[in-house]
C-alpha cells in the first residue's frame, strides 16, 4: 500500500483557515483545521474546528454488460460494516483510491484488473461523488463500463481474485440487471457507491443499452 500526499487545502474567497496540524500521519493523514466561513447572511461565522480525514481522490465503476443485462460485482469483507453492526461481507463495485498524480480513469482500470481480472472496453462517467462530507475529503469518481459478464457456477459466482499481498479476500459474482436494481432499491445494497450506481443504470439503461449497441 502505498502513502499518498494529500494536496494542500484549495484557498477559497469564503474560508478562512486560521490553523493546520496533523494529528496524524498514517496511510491515510488526518488534520485538525480551524476556520471562518462566510455565512448565508454575509458575515464571518466564527472559528470552527473541523477533523478531516484526508483520503483524497477515488474511482469506481459498475462492470455493466449489454449483451446479457447483467452486472459484475464483488464482494469482500468490511472491518468498518462489522463496527457499524451490519453484514460485514459487502456487495461492491471495484473501487481504489487514485495514486499520486493518477487519474481516476487509469486508477478505475487498475482496480479492476487487481479486484476484479476484467477490464472494461468502454467507459461513461457518471458523475463526482463526496463519500463522506462530514469528515473527510474523499472525492469518488464513479464510471459505468462495458464488459463480456463471464460464465459462473450455479449460484452466479465467476471466480475469487484480489491483490495476495494485501491478503485481499473477493468473490467475483454475476448478477441479472434487474436483480442487482431490485436489491439497490430495497435497501440491501448498504454500501453506497454500488447503490449510486446501480441507481443509475435503472434510470438510464436502455440510453446506455443504445449507446453501446
């Protein structure tokens, strides 16, 4: 894993940062930050302390094949699911954190050759997304892209992959488009940017469906 250096915070006519310290300086640093903004009603507000969690850029995609109507994803194990007392084996798009000076494009690319061993011929952006706003300036880049769904065992499941090194853990798994859609929408798919997605694709399928046709 690498370290990433967060950039410094972006000066803005409405904000005023009175003081910066890093609290601390792990792979992901996390900073204390004092400031003034300017109100609704023009004033100053006074200061504010604020803990940001700095993880920066991010870049996931739904895996989306229009031939089938169905769409590839992962599941792995979240050691923050299981402190928020929910499932900790999470339905996922593939998703990473986009290395210094990378482009979310390229990062998204990587990530599903390391999550997933597919790749994706055609990609469409789908829009920026502010994971957590509260505390942390993580900024997801979320794409959808075409892929071949490979062939699976009887209960949709493809094959395992993930980066041994990191001891990742990840079912690779086939589901029906409207499935995946259903599921979203009932609330069973708790992590946020595969809901995002697959939100998405039920608004706009058959657009995407001809534009890769």
């Amino acid at each position: 894993m690498s370290v990433r250096t967060p950039p410094p915070i972006p000066a803005h006519p409405d904000v005023v940062i009175d003081s910066e310290s890093r609290v601390w300086s792990g792979r992901f640093p996390l900073d204390v930050v004092r400031f003034r903004h300017r109100r609704f009603d023009g004033a100053l507000s006074g200061v504010r302390t604020w803990e940001l969690w700095r993880r920066g850029r991010a870049a996931a995609l739904l895996p989306y094949d229009p031939v089938t109507d169905s769409v590839v994803l992962i599941e792995q194990f979240r050691f923050p699911a299981l402190a928020a007392g929910i499932d900790p084996v999470l339905v996922e798009l593939p998703a990473g954190l986009c290395e210094d000076g990378e482009a979310p494009e390229t990062a998204i690319r990587r990530e599903m050759i390391e999550e997933m061993r597919m790749s994706a011929d055609r990609l469409e952006h789908i829009g920026g997304f502010l994971l957590t706003p509260g505390g942390a300036d993580e900024l997801c880049e979320l794409y959808v892209g075409r892929v071949a769904a490979p062939p699976t065992d009887a209960d949709g499941i493809a094959w395992h992959a993930g980066e041994a090194e990191e001891n990742e853990d990840i079912r690779v798994r086939v589901w029906p488009a409207d499935a995946a859609i259903a599921a979203a929408m009932a609330g069973k798919m708790p992590n946020i940017v595969t809901a995002a997605g697959l939100f998405w694709l039920a608004a706009r399928r058959d657009w995407l469906r001809d534009r890769w046709a």
